[in-house]
C-alpha cells in the first residue's frame, strides 16, 4: 500500500487483516465493510477509517494499520488563531499540520499534503467553505478526507444544514482546542 492513500484496495485490506480477498469482497458486498466500487469496473476502494472502524468492532487486532501522524489542513485567513491550533495539534505529536489561507491555496494543499482532515473555518473571508467540502465529497482521490467545519455559537438549524451539506462534523467553538481534537479523533476513528 502506497504510504499515506486513505483509501484501500481489497487486497490492501485482506493483508492487513491477514485474509483472502475473496473475504474482504464478501465483508465489501454483504455491507459489514463500506466503500465504493471504481465506476466502470468491480474493483472496490475501502478507506482507511472504515477499515479502522470495521477492525474495532469486530475485534481484531490493529497493530497492521497504517497508522503514522493524521494530516490535518487548517483552512483560514488568519494566521494567529490558525498558528495557536496548527501548534496544539503538533505538541500533541500525533498530527501532522499544514495551513492554507484562501480557496486556491485549499486545492493546491489538497493535492500536494493529501489530508486526512480539513478544518474549515466557516467565518473566513475569501474563503468557500461549502465550495471545498463539495470538491472534496466529489473527488475520487480525497473522497474520504473529512471535513470539519469551525463556527461560532452555530444554531442548531445551522449544524443541521452543515451535516446536510456534507460536513462530517463541526465545532461550534473552535478556541476549545479540545473540543476541535476531540471532532478530529471522532471522524477518523483513531485507534488507541
């Protein structure tokens, strides 16, 4: 498996989990494994927190998983607020953090540091926070990346519309550092 894809093949899967492939497409086509199939052909893609998801509850051991630092893009205009989380989550030693100030950067940061979060705050000027998360949901490649929305003091109405457009989850205040790395850990399934 390629170092840092979120998404695997069923043979991906079927080493780590010490199987056949054929047991992996039988877990992909009975729906206890989740994934898509490639448009136009029957090879499946499984990604990686869903296998992550699917180890736990079934009991099997995790120590295979390709788990390194969880990349995270921090999506804002502002440097300060940004740099204060950018640093938390480094100290913390398990993510790895880039930022990007505007849409543009978003996209190329996307494609070069392939995250496996981004955290978008909904407040940014020049910033399309619902544009990306629907380039993300639409990508092949960054399908699984989930997207975390930063708000202030979001009604329940807003969280409502945020998950229906496609948010994984959001933070309705993101100066609780805690609060922001407890949505990380919750939306990619870290294994302890």
């Amino acid at each position: 498996m390629a170092k840092g894809k979120n998404v695997l093949t069923t043979g991906d899967v079927a080493r780590i989990c010490n199987v056949a492939p054929r047991t992996v497409s039988k877990w992909f086509d009975s729906g206890q494994l989740k994934g898509y199939r490639i448009p136009g052909s029957k090879d499946r893609r499984i990604p990686l927190n869903e296998l992550a998801r699917f180890m736990k509850a079934n009991n099997m051991p995790t120590e295979a998983l390709p788990v390194g630092k969880i990349r995270v893009l921090i999506v804002d205009h502002e440097s300060n607020g940004t740099g204060a989380l950018a640093d938390c989550l480094v100290t913390r030693g398990t993510y790895e953090v880039q930022t990007a100030r505007s849409s543009f950067e978003t996209g190329a940061a996307v494609q070069r540091f392939s995250p496996h979060v981004v955290l978008i705050n909904l407040m940014a000027h020049g910033i399309d926070a619902h544009s990306i998360c629907q380039s993300l949901r639409t990508s092949e490649e960054h399908g699984a990346t989930k997207v975390i929305a930063l708000g202030n003091h979001l009604s329940p109405q807003e969280m409502t519309a945020l998950m229906q457009k496609g948010f994984d989850a959001y933070v309705s205040n993101p100066s609780d550092a805690n609060e922001v790395l407890r949505k990380i850990e919750e939306t990619t399934a870290i294994i302890y």
